[in-house]
C-alpha cells in the first residue's frame, strides 16, 4: 500500500507542476475532421469544398482554422521503404498539394493514424513505424495529429502509456515542427468496470500532448447502422457525462475532448445542437466540426459563430465548467474567466420548458463581507443582452423558459471596469466512479447519495483548505473528521491548521491532519463519508470539486 500511495503522489506531483515548454496549443483547437460525418468517404474535393464553404460561411473569421482528415486517407500496403501511401483515387493531387492548398486559404492541416498495428477502420497502423509515419506526416505539411488506440499489441495501460509515450518523444525531438497531438488512449479504458486504468491514462495524456479524447465517439451520420439504441441526445449526455468527471487535468496547453459537433446529425433537435455547442464551450472543449459545412442551415451557422459563447471557449484560463448542482431535471455550472468574469450555464435536461432560479450563493459570489458587490451584470451570452441586477434585491439569477434540452449561458460581470468578481469555488463533490454526491445534513451525518440539487450538496471550498455545505452556511460547521467517519462540525473550524483538505489531480480529497483519503464506504446499506488509507486511484477515493480550487 505504501509503494502504491508513492506512485499516487509521484504521479500526482508530475501532472500538477507540468508546464508544456512554450505551450504549443494554449487554447482549445477548432476546425473540420470528416469522420462522424462522412467516415471513409474522404477524398479532395470534400476537404477543398469544405475549406472553401468554411471561408464563404464565416467559420474560419470565427476561429474554425484547423481541417484534418481521419482515417481511411491511405491505401491498405506500404511502400518497400515503409512509407503510408495516400489513396491516389481519393487523393489525385496528392496530400502535399492537399495541404498546401489548405495553409494558402488560412487553414492548418491534421492528419489521423493510429497506434497499433491495424487503424480502426483496418488500414495500416503505425506500430513500429513511428518514426518514420511521424516524419512523412510533416514533410507533408501536416501540424496536427490524431492518434487512434485500436489494435494494440494488447490492452494494458502501461502498453498504451509506452506507445503514446514514445509518440510524444518522436514529435518533441521534431522541432521545429509544430505538431498539435491528439490522443485517443483514455477512450479504449473509459467504460471498464474498475476506472483505475482510465484515471491513470488520464493522468498522462496531459505530459505527451495538448488534447485527449476521453469516451466514445460522437454518434456517425448512419448512427442506426451502428447503435440503433442511442438517440442523439443521449450520445450528448453521454459524452458530457464522461466529461464533468475530468476538469481537474485540464489547463492551458492541454485541454479534455468530449469528440466532435457532429451538427447536421438527423437526430437532433435545433434546441439540442444548441445545447451541445453551448457545453462545449462551457467545457473549453476543442470545437471540431464533423459535419457537411456546405449544407450547413442559417441557424446552424448562426450558433456555430456565436462570438460570445467561441469567446468563453477560448478563454485563456482555460478553465473546464464544473457541476454546481445536478437533480434529475437541471445542471448548472459554473467556472471563472481570464478578466475575473463569472460563467453560469444551465441545462435543462428535462422534457418540458422550464424556470429555474440560481442563488448567488451557489454561483460562489459572496453576498456578505468586505467582498460583496451592490450590483452586478449579467449578459444572456445567446442574445448578447446585458442587465444590472441589484444583489440586494434579487436573490440570483432567474434562467426563465429553458428549452427542454436546452441550455442558457450567462456571463456576469463587475459594473466596475477592469474589476473581477470576487468568488469561491462552490459546487457539488462526487464520486467519479458512482457519481453519488456528498451530502450533509442538519444533524452533522455526512454521506454519499444520488444528487437532488438540494444545498445539503452545495459545498464551499474555502482557500485555507475549509470545506462548507450551503445547508450549514453561517453555522460555523465544515468538514471534520471524527473516529474515521466525515462529519459537519463547529469544531476547529477557525482555526488556521483545523479541519483542512487537501485536493490532488489524483482526484484524492485528503484529511491534512491525518493524510486519508475521502472515501465511499461500501461495507453496509448507508453509504457514510469515511476516511480511509490512500489506494491507488481508486473508485471509493477519486472524486470531483468545484473548478477554482486549488489542486
């Protein structure tokens, strides 16, 4: 147990003090990639049409610079040097042409291989080529990759760490290339029954490359060929589901990836594509269009150029939006931005248009103390409308007639210029394995449960290591350990060194005084909040908290 907390805190130390030297890709990539769209039905003239409609449609003054091919570009053998050969049927020009044309009309090219043996689609993989994959695909004018993780010489995650690990070394050693580094890895450990592996996995894509696709691919055009069972929105859901799980890896130069904004998919509502964009910007996820942008409708384009909601995307922090509260019909995040704004986003996630009502409280703005403000303004980023709001005569915010699977975003700011919201993080804290919430309660008994959006599991984490629930708000009570069991109490709450908690990118919430680890006590029908001995990334131990605290 020792030697397995050691590797926990080793590893934990190396992702928290990681900075990409000169950070190649500070903020979250968009473009066009053809897959979830058009799969192997790649050629030329699709990738010269879609630049030239992303120019037409202003999705590349937008942002949308990046147009990368996916897999089936090749042909099935390699050359007697080892060398890939495009398709010279789908590319009669040739990719070099191909990318040429694409940096003369203002677009960086990517490029798809995988990396074992077969790619997923059964072309050649790069296993034992990579260095000579790696140099073709920059010689060829390529500055991006995605690197699959099918067909692995076996499924182990110390083999997919060694694989994308030696990737990593090829490309760095390159310079200077700039070769943006997508990584498929923690996809192929995402849905076992034990997540230790895809903790770990998650725990390393942030040293190799800038972005990593974390779960399932977003559903493909023919989608009832392949999952007849999922609708699209809950290919959404999903996704996003895999994602709240996952902020505390993300920073500048690395950012998580939910998979692409398959637009056009027949399943959607217009309500629903809105929501998916909105999350993703929320997220500060990559935005990759995997759609026909030719045939892309006026509202499609509309949203997809949404200046307000791109501008939260690529936000310097970089910060990803964490849960605030989640009940069977609402979730609602929060996360901070570069000049001390406050993002506030709601989903709607029920079947009927709604109302809901957000307390400043649960948003993190102080409404005593030295820090409260008399007003603050808060713009409707869909409509671009900004009101002041008195704090003192409104309670929060009001999100008013929500779509069902619709999602409001709301930008609040400081009346007073070049000023930024005082907050503290605040939000739910759940296991990322049961995604049971932490619970208190007015007696002091503090345990795991399904969340219901109540303030019992709204918790306040304080920059001295103190943890509140809104429940026991102005009481004095915070997090305590008492006989191994976690419970609200008054008791060393004011003081400097009581009652604090220290949180790691492990996902481990740590009693300081003790050194254990929150944990999820599986041994009877109630499911207390216990300390317990570290484990090794463990499902009982590894748990999400606000975005804001400091890991």
């Amino acid at each position: 147990m020792l030697l397995a907390m050691a590797q926990l805190i080793l590893a934990t130390a190396a992702a928290a003090g990681f900075d990409p030297p000169g950070v190649l890709s500070p903020l979250p990539p968009m473009g066009f990639n053809n897959w979830a769209r058009y799969m192997g039905a790649l050629n030329e003239s699709l990738f010269v049409e879609t630049a030239e409609a992303m120019v037409s449609k202003g999705l590349l003054e937008a942002g949308y610079n990046r147009i990368n091919l996916d897999d089936e570009w090749s042909l099935m053998e390699r050359l007697s040097n080892g060398s890939m050969q495009w398709d010279p049927i789908k590319f009669p020009r040739g990719l070099p042409w191909l990318t040429d044309f694409l940096k003369s009309n203002g677009f960086i090219p990517g490029i798809y291989t995988d990396a074992g043996n077969k790619s997923c689609a059964g072309f050649p993989g790069a296993y034992g080529y990579e260095e000579t994959d790696a140099r073709d695909f920059v010689n060829w004018g390529f500055e991006y990759l995605k690197l699959d993780g099918c067909n692995m010489p076996d499924t182990t995650e110390e083999t997919y760490r060694a694989v994308y690990g030696r990737w990593h070394d090829i490309l760095s050693s390159m310079y200077p290339s700039q070769m943006v580094f997508s990584e498929s890895a923690p996809a192929y450990f995402a849905e076992a029954e034990n997540l230790t592996d895809w903790y770990a996995v998650m725990g390393w894509v942030p040293l190799y490359g800038q972005l990593a696709r974390h779960s399932r691919d977003t559903l493909v055009w023919n989608s009832t060929n392949y999952w007849p069972d999922i609708t699209g929105w809950d290919s959404i859901m999903f996704n996003y589901g895999q994602e709240v799980r996952l902020a505390r890896f993300q920073r500048p130069g690395y950012v998580n990836d939910p998979d692409f904004l398959n637009v056009d998919h027949f399943d959607y509502t217009l309500d629903e594509k809105r929501s998916h964009f909105a999350l993703w910007c929320s997220f500060s996820a990559p935005l990759i269009l995997s759609t026909d942008v030719l045939n892309l409708t006026d509202d499609e384009v509309d949203y997809l150029t949404n200046r307000n909601l791109i501008a939260v995307d690529q936000d310097p922090l970089v910060q990803q939006a964490t849960l605030v509260s989640q009940d069977e019909n609402w979730d609602v995040l929060t996360k901070g931005l570069y000049n001390g704004d406050r993002l506030v986003t709601v989903l709607n996630k029920g079947n009927n248009s709604n109302d809901l009502e957000i307390s400043w409280e649960r948003i993190g703005i102080f409404t005593t103390g030295s820090h409260t403000l008399s007003s603050i303004n808060i713009e409707d980023l869909w409509t671009g409308v900004s009101t002041a709001i008195s704090l003192r005569e409104a309670e929060g915010i009001n999100a008013a007639a929500v779509p069902s699977h619709g999602t409001a975003v709301f930008r609040l700011s400081n009346p007073t210029p070049g000023e930024a919201i005082r907050t503290i993080p605040t939000g739910i804290i759940f296991n990322t394995y049961s995604l049971h919430c932490l619970t208190d309660s007015r007696n002091g008994t503090v345990e795991w449960t399904n969340c219901t959006g109540s303030d019992a599991q709204v918790w306040r984490v304080k920059q001295d290591g103190h943890i509140e629930s809104l429940l026991q708000l102005g009481s004095g009570s915070c997090l305590s350990v008492d006989a191994g069991r976690v419970v609200s109490s008054a008791s060393g709450c004011a003081a400097e060194t009581g009652n604090r908690w220290d949180y790691f990118t492990s996902g481990n919430l740590i009693d300081a005084a003790s050194g254990l680890c929150l944990t999820e006590d599986q041994n009877g029908g109630t499911l207390w909040a216990i300390v317990e001995e570290c484990g090794y990334l463990t499902n009982e131990q590894v748990v999400s908290l606000p975005i804001g605290v400091v890991i």
